[in-house]
C-alpha cells in the first residue's frame, strides 16, 4: 500500500498531551502537532494560561484544543492531570514530556535538595510515560512518547561561553537531560512490543530572549552554523517524531543543535 508524505505527518483524529505548552518552546512544539491536524491538550501549572494557549492554537481540521492543571514534579497531579485529559478528549495518543523546572545554580552553589528538585523532573516524565503505556495497553491501541532532552545531555557546557556574565549551566540539568535521554532507550526496548513508541528530542542552544546577550554572542561562536536556534526550528522534527513518518523508530534521541555535537 503507498503512502504519501502527506498521510504520514498528518496527525488528523490524534490527541497530543504536551506539558509546558505555554513556555518558549513547549508553544512552538503544541503549534507544530496542532498544525498537523492533532488535537492538542497543554497542561500547565496555570490553567488559566494553560486555556489561553490552547485556545491560541490553529485547528485546520477543527479540533478542539483543551488545557489541564498538571504539575509534573508532584505524584498526585501527574495522575488527576491526566485523567483529566482522558476525561476531556477521550484518550492521548502523544504525549511531549516537555515541562521544565528546578534551579539554575551551577556546580558551586547548587545544594543537595536543589539538585534532587531537578532530577524530579525526570520522575514527572516516566510518571506521565507510564500512564499512557498503561492507557494504550489498556486500550489495546498504539502510542508514541517524546521526551525532551538537550545537547546537554550528551556534551559538557563551555566555561568560556559563560564566564565573568552568568552562573555556568547547571550541573542538575545536565544530569536529568543525560537521564532523560538514557531512559528513552531504555523505556522503548521494554514498551515496543506493546506498540508504544519512545524518543527523545534534544535541542541545541535555544535561548530565550531574557539570555544574557554576551552568553548568547559566544555560544554563537561554538556552533557550526554560527547562531542561536529560533523555536520554528523545532516543528519539523516533533511532527516527524509523533507521526506515521517515524513509524520504524523508537528509543532514538533526535538532536537539532546546528551542528554543536558535531565538532
């Protein structure tokens, strides 16, 4: 049977659960799926801006894009939060575990509780996972989890790129992004056989527009193609990642980093 390119990413008649959907990225990413035909659910800690960003959402096809009250990092919201979703759109598809919070302190002034409150994002992440392999087992249909990892995951920071502006990146971060992205793999060789599908999106250097402008002018001098990446450049490869089209892959870490983890 042929299957045309369009068919692939189309995402028609598919319910995406993409936590963080309001923040710098998590938008761009909840536009992509809804661009490509899914109805999109946004959680957030807000539901208030949780509803905004949702109702901002295109609908091409006509869904109806929701928003749930879900903090990841707390046990009892991950599990009322997506209840809820599977309460308003009747079953989740996608899930984008993109939600991020915890310290920024660096590797001198970090403390231990600090640093456990970042690797509780990654507890929030499989908590969510494990919900929706139980509801796709449980529904006897397939699923698909995107988790979000960083090029941090997979390569130590610059010290130059920050020194004399801002703290170096996090060492809590970069711990919880190489988790992430280990725990992709190991969550897909275990789910596949259960028709659920895990993999991991690792951006490069993103930075929002409250970054520090001198950090920002030298991380453009690490990266091969010379500058910071716009969120625009992330649609692409969630689409490709939560469709059809990536059908035959599973426990892979796609990083979009301009290059950086090439030098």
């Amino acid at each position: 049977m042929n299957t045309s390119v369009h068919q692939l990413f189309d995402l028609t008649d598919r319910v995406a659960l993409v936590t963080g959907g309001c923040g710098y990225l998590g938008t761009a990413l909840a536009e992509a799926l809804a661009e490509a035909g899914a109805t999109v659910i946004i959680s957030s800690r807000d539901l208030s801006r949780g509803a905004s960003a949702a109702q901002a959402l295109p609908s091409p096809g006509g869904a109806q894009h929701a928003a749930v009250c879900l903090d990841h990092k707390d046990p009892d919201s991950c599990q009322a939060g997506f209840a809820a979703a599977l309460e308003i759109a009747g079953g989740v598809d996608i899930l984008v575990n993109n939600g991020q919070g915890g310290t920024g302190d660096d590797w001198h002034t970090v403390d231990r509780d600090g640093f456990n409150d970042q690797l509780h994002n990654a507890s929030g992440y499989f908590e969510l996972a494990r919900l929706l392999h139980q509801h796709a087992v449980e529904q006897a249909k397939p699923a698909n989890v995107i988790m979000l990892g960083s090029m941090y995951g997979l390569v130590g920071s610059y010290p130059d790129a920050y020194a004399d502006v801002c703290p170096a990146s996090s060492v809590s971060y970069h711990a919880l992004k190489g988790g992430i992205i280990h725990m992709t793999r190991h969550l897909a060789v275990y789910w596949a056989a259960d028709g659920v599908r895990v993999n991991c999106l690792s951006p490069g250097p993103f930075p929002a527009e409250k970054a520090p402008a001198e950090m920002v002018e030298r991380l453009k001098t690490k990266s091969p193609l010379g500058r910071m990446g716009l969120p625009v450049e992330l649609k692409g490869a969630v689409v490709f990642l939560a469709s059809d089209a990536s059908s035959y892959v599973t426990g892979h870490n796609l990083v979009v980093d301009g290059g950086w983890t090439a030098w």
